[in-house]
C-alpha cells in the first residue's frame, strides 16, 4: 500500500482568526463568511446594497435581506463596524483598528484616517473628570484631494 501523504490542517482563515482574537461566538454561514471576505477586501466602506451586489457576483442565492442578516450579525459580534455619516445609508468597515473616517462631501468617498499619535480622547476632549471611553465614532467631513485639485 503506498504511504498517505501528509495533509496539513486547512490555515484559518481571516475571519475565524479575528473570531478568536475577540472570543466572539457566531455561527459562520457560507453567506457570513462572503459578506465578510468581500468586506474585508473592500476601500470603500461599502453600504448593504454595494455588498449585495459584489456578493451576488460570488454567491448567486444570496437575497439583500440576507446580506442585512449578515451584517447585523457580525457587526453585533464586533467582526465589522457599522459607519453612520449623518443621514444616509449606514456604510461598514472591517477595519477594527482605533480610527475615524474622513468623509469628502464632494464625491461621497469615506477614507479611513489613523491617529498620527498616541491618542487619548479622554485626554483630548474636554470630558467630564473620570469618564472612561471605551469607544469613540468620529466622521470628519471636508473635500479630498483629487476633488480639491479639480
């Protein structure tokens, strides 16, 4: 009988890394993992509706309010955040890094922007004494560059 090759045990995949790292406990779908794998290779900070349709694209079955379910789900599990800017539709972001989004009022682009420095928004804002923050969700708002140099 000829020997069996050694399989190695399949690498983990992003999601189920972070699912650890946070000890978040969800059931991962199909659909949830491609929700998430599109999300995550996503710039743009997509709404439900851009997701659905980058995911139909990998996922023909998929329905919109399935994609609703998704989100609600690992957002709620903390795998992505939910991005509101004023009145429109909510966005999502897979970055769980410590940022803000910069919002370009010209042509609708939402940019993730990093603290240039240890940040402290205690610290920063003028608080009441002894707050403790324990997440903060900041939008700034102007014009980008490409629409600046127009």
């Amino acid at each position: 009988m000829p020997p069996t090759p050694n399989r190695q045990p399949a690498k983990p995949t992003g999601l189920e890394c972070r699912m650890a790292v946070l000890g978040a406990d969800v059931r991962l779908t199909p659909h949830r993992r491609e929700v998430f794998e599109v999300l995550q290779a996503s710039t743009d900070h997509p709404t439900a509706t851009d997701l659905f349709t980058r995911v139909k694209d990998r996922s023909p079955g998929i329905s919109l309010a399935t994609v609703y379910n998704c989100l609600e789900h690992l957002t709620g599990a903390g795998l992505i955040k939910q991005v509101h800017l004023e009145r429109g539709q909510s966005r999502y972001c897979a970055n769980l890094h410590e940022h803000v989004h910069f919002h370009c009022e010209t042509c609708g682009k939402v940019i993730d922007a990093h603290p240039a420095a240890d940040f402290d928004p205690a610290k920063f804002w003028n608080l009441p004494a002894g707050t403790r923050v324990s997440r903060m969700e900041l939008a700034i708002h102007g014009t980008c560059s490409a629409c600046a140099a127009r």
